[in-house]
C-alpha cells in the first residue's frame, strides 16, 4: 500500500470523509424537501387552473336566463 492510501485510512482522515458525507446528505434531504413543496405548489395551481378552465367553458355552454 502506498503512503498516500495509508493516509486516507487513518481515523482522522475517515472522520473527515464522513462528516463530509453526513453534511452532503443533510444537504440533499433539504433540497428535496423543497423540492417537495414545489411540487405540491404546482400540483394545487394545475387543479385550480382546470378548475377554471371547466368553469369558463360550463359558462359558455349555458344559455342565458331572461329575468
């Protein structure tokens, strides 16, 4: 084995890389939990708008009422 292999099996060295891999997914964790919220935000506004969109064409298939 080479020194610098040796190197990186030292505990100090392994901490490091796993400290950084527990910060990397702590990161993803957030990034996906926002990514999440965006999809239920688009989700909500595509429904709305269908909503509106069947509203506007009921209104334009009905005929209009003499009082």
């Amino acid at each position: 084995m080479t020194e610098d292999a040796a190197d990186a099996l030292t505990p100090e060295a392994l901490t490091a890389r796993l400290r950084q891999a527990e910060a990397t997914i702590l990161d993803q964790a957030r990034e996906i939990a926002e990514l999440r919220d965006q999809l239920a935000d688009a989700t909500f506004a595509e429904e709305l708008r269908q909503a509106l969109v069947r509203m506007g064409a009921a209104g334009q298939l009905t005929a209009p009422v003499a009082h």
